[in-house]
C-alpha cells in the first residue's frame, strides 16, 4: 500500500518532487496534525476530539493516502482502524453522495466495494449520464466509478463526463447544479477534477475554459474563494489547486497580479498545531480543512487511487 | 451533500417550544428578507433569542438553534441564528415552514426546504439558500452568531442567482419628479447595469423614476438571472403635506384619503404586510479591544504575535471591524495591506491603512507569519449597525 501510494505521489504529483522544503514540512506538520485527530473508532471528526463523522473520515483518508501513509491501517493505541470506521459507516448510506464518497473511501483505505453499494452507485447513474441531474454530483459520479473500477474510457464514465462537461457555463466555470446557476471554484475545481479522471486532458477545450475561469478568481492574497468575489478560504483554495495540479498546471508559478501562489496562501494558514486553518479570521472544522489541504500541498488531485 | 426533496405539509404545520434561552444570549433584531420563487414573501425585523428547542417538519424534533449545540463546540457562544429569524418570521405570519433536520458528526443544522408553499426542486437543481449581509453562507443556518442589525437573506432558488440585487431611493416623491434609485449586487455593493425599476433600466447602478399619478408604489429591481431587490415602498403626492403616504388631494380636510389604487404605471405589486418592529435609534458607538497583546511588551522573534485577537461590543450588533498594524524598522516604515497580506512601505509619518476583516463580536486574525523585527502599532476599529463608528483601541509592541 505504501509503494502504490508512493507511486501515485511520483505519477500525479510531479510537483512534489520539486516542493520547496517548507512544503515538505507544512506537509508533514498537517499530516501529524491529522493522525492525532484520529478518533478511538477510527473515524475523524471535524475538530479534534468531535464525533466521527463519514465525510472528514473520508477526506482525512484521502490526505493520508496522498501522503503515503497505508491509511486503512491508521489507528490509535487500542482502538479501530480508520478502515474500521469506513466500513463501519456503510450502514448510514442514505444519499447519492453517501454513495460516492463511500465508493471512494473503501478504495482508498485498500477495501472491496460490496457489490450492492457498487450496485447502489449505478442504479443512482441516471440514462443521460447524470446523479440526480446535477454537476457536482456528477463529478463525484465519476470518482466513484473510478474507484469502484471503471476506467476512464469506461462508457459509463464516459457518459458521466459528458453530461459535466455540459454543464459548463459561458464563463468557463461550473455551478453545482446545472448549467446556468451561478459558476463556483470548488464546483469547478471538482468538474476539472472528474473531466481529467474521465480522460480528457489539458488540452480538452471544456477543461482550458475552466481552467481560466479558475485561474482568473485567484484573489490578491494569493487564495481562492468560495464564489467570485468572495473571500479567499482555504478548502477553495486547495480545491483550485487541486484542480489546477490535475489539468497540468504549475500552481507554483500561479501569481496572479503579483498574488503569492495558492501553496504560499494555504501555507501560511498553518497554526501552531499542525492545522491548516480555514481562513485568516476563522478556525471552522480543523480537520476536514486539513484534509483536502494536504491532498493540495501534495499535488494530488481527486480522485485518490489505490 | 444530497439534499433530500421536501416533503410539503399543507397549511401551517410550524410548532415550536421555545425554552428559556441560556443566560448568554440576548435577543436580536434583524432585518429579514424572504424571497420566494415568484414574490417577495417577507420583508422587516425581526427580534428573536437564542432557541434551545425547535419543532418543524418534516423532522419533528425538538432540535436547538443556537450555535453552540449545532457546532457541537463548547467554546462557541449560545446565541440567535439566522434561522431564528426565519421560524420567527413564518411563526408571526402563519406561513409555512419545512425545514428538515440534518446531522454531520457533532454537528447539526436545519436547511429550509420551503417557504409560504414554495418548495424546493431538486430535479431543476433550485433549492433554498441563505446569506448574512449579504455574504455566501459557509455553514449552516443555525450555526452562525448573529449580534443584531444583520441583513438576513433567505431566497428560493439562491445558488442559481447571479446577483443579489439591492433597491435604495426616495421614499416620497411628487408627481412628475425624477428621482433616482440605486440597484446594487449586494454580493459586491457594486451598482448593477441592466437592472428593472418601475420600467427604466439601471446604468451603472441608477435608474431615474417618475410617476404620472399619486398613490403609494412598491418598488423592487428585477433582472434576469438575478435575484429581485427589498421593496422600497414610496408614496408619491401632489406637495408634501407632512402626511408621507397620503396623498394631498389639495383640499382642506385633515383627514388622510384612503390610498388611491395606484395608477395603470403602477410597477409592482405591494407586498404583505409584515409585523415590524422599529429599533430604538441608536447613538451609542461601540468599543473595540485587542486582546492577548500587552502594551509596550517587547517579543523575542520566536514568539512574536501572529495571531490578533479582540472584542467588539455594541448594545445594537457590530456592522464591520477594522484593523491597522504599522511596521517601523531602522528608519522605514511598512502598512499591513490587508488585501496581499503582506507589508507595503509607508512614509513614517503617515498612518497604516485601515483594513476590514470577516468578524463580529470576537475577532481573530491570523497573521501570514510571525513578525518581524520592529516596533508595530496595532488598532482596531468597529462601525456597528447603525452607522456609529466606535473609538479605536491600540496596542503598541516591539519585536526584538
């Protein structure tokens, strides 16, 4: 598992082999961070100490796996695994994004999917390629048929990627319903995100478009915000970048106007613990923020594979 | 993430039990606008607590709305939500409110589902949304401390909307004047171009009106793919006569005239009314404090100060907090630019740029990295609702 995760860092994270060293080391801070956030039953909450809950289990296994860190194996002294809490945590599936996000954990922690999640995940596939008719849905419908083993000419990825692709506003961005609402950065970042993992490349039109609506957002201080306009946060942040990582941009040299990179932005969010915080004047859910955070510093775009 | 359809519940099916609220909290006034799909549905303040118990469907409950018990943070204050406002406002109008209750680990909030028979439509991806001031909510609608003389917005179809119109204008005008009226995207406070009102059209923000007729006028902005404005309502007369709303029909009686239909130009439709309550006027400024910095302390480089803190406190609620930090090092001297968030050179004898930041009654500021050496002067300032500009405080420090 550590040698897979290994090799996913060298073939997505071409970056990291040349991150400066302090990002090595607001990488490693983060990473601790979250292995001491860890819960007894495996699960992550979304501050240190609160009840586990599905969706920072998730992520907080996608930042360790991108870490190389052999995730499913994680666990306190005494208590379960965070593969544990994943399986654990099948049961409570209610909703398509329980479904994906689930999809996603299992393979991320090294576990099968059962057949009748990965059966839940295709019955919840709409025939024009769609989860519910909605972009971002759509999008985490791709990362789930990716790990649930789809590949990315699968016609049933294929089909999903289609209908995200057009979903693309005339601004270039994606609003997380449909075509027409107003365009967003993490509803673009993940669009990118499930149109590369679908195959379509850099060059692909739909993904250059996106890519300069993502990158003309990029806010004075170097971060990116929930919509246009706002102000920069860090989980927007880290999802441009990964975003940007997965359609082979060097976010590194991402200046805009004389901004500081949205590595250096994410960085110097960093508290004294290890945490990445979300914004300049707010601490909201340290640890689901420090999740997708490391899977940024990391250069590893969703979604994470085993 | 998947927001589950609502299930609409004819008639009014709101119930709520309010406990006493925690000793901590203090009812607000808010000013609360509820957009439905097709209509303004709410409109005025609203005065409200903290609510430990709230019953709604299609959950039933009771379930608190409070902050701290929806954070699931002890650290956090009891305290009114912006959701208080919106079972405030159905429970004194007798509208319909459908608001399912969901959980994510210790946290757990409401989220409006529909409103006066409005109900969501996920199969068109138009859902309800909410925004304090204006700003995109981050969290949920119960999650949010609100200290008083707040915007609260919730709006049918929110996510789709590409501005959030603002309407501002005359509220008396005679027959025949032009008066101008100002739309702006309340996202930006930018003025918004393209814009409906009352049948002219907004450049750069302004709209010039007239009316052929007397009577009273509900104004509000309409422009595609954005969400309509407030009402402003106006009361249009032959001379003002001292009686706003009524027009002076130039005879001698003292009697006010009952409102004349309004005429064919007539834009909108008024809304309902609404239960209002008036604020008392407010003059007090408030006072602002920094915190956790000793004045005239002298900090080794390891430990210089990164993160700011402080207070904020106004009997009214807190519009806007605003800090300035200056740098001054062998000669020279820097203004933190709150934009970059980062130092900018300054002549020594002026002072460092004011910057606003995300904050309400607490604030904390997390600095780019420790400081550098120099002698620095940190002050904060607050503006709260009503216009008042409070006195600031300052802290002076050295860094070795």
């Amino acid at each position: 598992m550590w040698r897979k995760g290994l090799a996913l860092l060298l073939v997505l994270g071409a970056a990291l082999a040349a991150a400066p060293a302090q990002a090595a080391t607001a990488v490693d801070r983060a990473v601790a961070y979250l292995e001491r956030a860890q819960s007894r039953d495996g699960g992550f909450g979304g501050a240190p100490g609160s009840a586990s809950a599905p969706t920072t289990t998730a992520w907080a296994a996608y930042a360790l796996a991108a870490a190389g860190r052999d995730a499913g194996s994680l666990r306190r002294p005494g208590g379960a695994t965070l593969a544990d809490a994943v399986v654990a945590s099948i049961p409570g599936v209610r909703t398509t994004g329980d479904v994906e996000r689930t999809v996603m954990a299992l393979r991320t922690v090294g576990r099968d999917v059962p057949a009748d999640l990965e059966r839940e995940l295709l019955e919840r596939r709409a025939a024009d390629g769609s989860f519910e008719g909605q972009t971002t849905l759509t999008s985490f419908g791709v990362f789930a048929l990716r790990a649930a083993g789809h590949g990315p000419r699968d016609p049933l990825v294929a089909g999903s990627a289609a209908f995200v692709a057009a979903q693309q506003n005339d601004d270039g961005g994606f609003s997380f319903a449909r075509r027409g609402g107003r365009s967003g950065i993490d509803d673009t970042a993940a669009a990118i995100e499930a149109l590369v993992a679908a195959g379509r490349g850099p060059r692909s039109g739909v993904v250059r478009r996106a890519v300069r609506f993502l990158e003309a957002r990029q806010r004075p201080d170097g971060g990116f915000p929930l919509m246009p306009g706002g102000t920069s946060n860090a989980q927007s942040t880290a999802w441009a970048v990964q975003a940007l990582t997965a359609a082979g941009r060097d976010v590194r040299r991402l200046h805009r106007r004389g901004a500081r990179s949205p590595l250096a932005y994410l960085r110097s969010l960093q508290a004294a613990d290890g945490s990445i915080r979300y914004s300049r004047t707010s601490v909201q859910t340290p640890v689901w923020v420090t999740a997708p955070a490391v899977c940024a510093l990391l250069g590893v775009p969703l979604p994470i594979l085993p | 993430m998947k927001l589950q359809p609502a299930r609409l519940l004819a008639g009014s099916l709101l119930t709520l039990a309010f406990a006493a609220p925690a000793a901590d909290a203090a009812p607000v006034t808010v000013n609360l606008r509820v957009e439905g799909a097709t209509r303004t549905l709410y409109q005025g303040p609203v005065t409200f607590d903290a609510m430990s118990a709230v019953s709604l469907p299609p959950n039933g409950g009771p379930h608190p709305c409070n902050v701290r018990d929806n954070t699931g943070n002890a650290s956090d204050p009891v305290a009114p939500a912006p959701f208080g406002a919106i079972v405030t406002a159905a429970q004194s109008t007798g509208q319909s409110l459908t608001a399912p209750w969901s959980t994510f680990g210790s946290i757990g909030d409401f989220y409006v589902s529909e409103f006066g028979g409005d109900a969501e439509n996920g199969g068109a991806g138009q859902y309800w949304g909410f925004a304090v001031n204006y700003a995109e909510a981050q969290v949920g609608p119960c999650q949010i401390p609100l200290s008083g003389g707040e915007t609260v917005l919730f709006a049918y179809d929110y996510f789709n909307q590409n501005e959030l119109l603002t309407l501002s204008g005359p509220t008396v005008m005679n027959v025949g004047e032009y008066a101008q009226f100002a739309v702006r995207n309340g996202r930006s406070n930018v003025g918004v171009t393209g814009a409906t009102v009352a049948g002219s059209t907004t450049q750069d923000g302004l709209a010039s009106v007239s009316f052929s007729g007397v009577g009273i006028y509900d104004l509000q902005a309409t422009k595609p793919g954005a969400l309509r404005s407030n009402v402003v309502r106006v009361c249009v007369h032959n001379g003002n006569d001292g009686n706003c709303g009524f027009p002076n029909d130039g005879g001698a009686t003292t009697e006010p005239a009952t409102p004349p239909a309004p005429p064919a130009d007539t834009p909108v439709a008024p809304i309902a009314p609404v239960p209002s309550v008036t604020p008392a006027s407010d003059t007090t400024p408030p006072t602002s404090e920094i915190e956790g910095i000793k004045p005239g302390k002298v900090y080794p480089r390891k430990r210089a100060p990164r993160e700011l803190s402080g207070s904020v406190s106004d009997a009214g609620g807190v519009r806007r907090v605003e800090l300035r930090l200056k740098r001054r090092h062998e000669r020279a001297c820097w203004s933190y630019d709150g934009r970059r968030e980062r130092f900018e050179q300054l002549r020594c004898r002026r002072d460092a740029e004011w910057f606003a930041i995300d904050a309400g009654a607490a604030w904390s500021y997390l600095l780019p990295e420790r400081l550098p050496a120099g002698r620095y002067v940190l002050d904060v300032r607050a503006v709260d609702t009503a216009g008042n500009a409070g006195q600031a405080d300052r802290v002076r420090f050295r860094v070795a």
